[in-house]
C-alpha cells in the first residue's frame, strides 16, 4: 500500500509548511519523498508491486479507502480461519442440509 499526496508539489508544500523543523530534516525528508515517488513510478510500472495506492487530498476519503482497504483484506480468504471454512463449506453437511 502506498499512500500519497496527488502530487509531489504538494508534498513539498506539506514538508515546507511544518513549523519547528530544522533545515537538515527538511532536506531529508524532501530527499526521502523524492525517493519514494520514483519507486512508486517504478511499482506502477511492475503488477503486482503495489496493491494499492491512496491519494491522500482529503483526510476523511483518505482514512475511509484505508479503512475499506483493511476490511477488504480482512475478507480474503488465505486470511480466513481454514477450520471454520472446512466446517461451513463440507459438501456432505452441505448436501445434508440442502436436500
């Protein structure tokens, strides 16, 4: 997952609007931001890198697709309890019941 801003001006802004921070840890951060930006251009080049990406613009969309993210993946199946799905999904229960 990676989450953004929609671009990297607006990232910079974000970096250069923060109040108490020292010169050198504005460089770094700007320099860490550059460096993310081209992986992610790398990612988007490459399926599969990155499952998903949020454009941080607005902080209640953005917290809402995270939260949707975290129980969507909760609902996949190699994250479900194998036993329960074995009991539930029992051909032999199933035809028990369903005839």
């Amino acid at each position: 997952m990676f989450i953004a801003p929609s671009n990297p001006q607006e990232l910079k802004e974000r970096i250069l609007q923060r109040e108490n921070t020292a010169e050198e840890e504005i460089k770094k951060r700007l320099e860490t931001a550059k460096e993310e930006y081209e992986l992610l251009s790398e990612y988007l080049e490459k399926p599969g890198h990155i499952d998903y990406l949020v454009l941080n613009n607005n902080f209640e969309e953005c917290f809402n697709s995270l939260c949707s993210i975290v129980k969507a993946e909760r609902c996949r199946i190699p994250r479900q309890d194998k036993e329960a799905l074995k009991d539930i999904f029992n051909p032999k229960k199933i035809k028990d019941i369903l005839n």
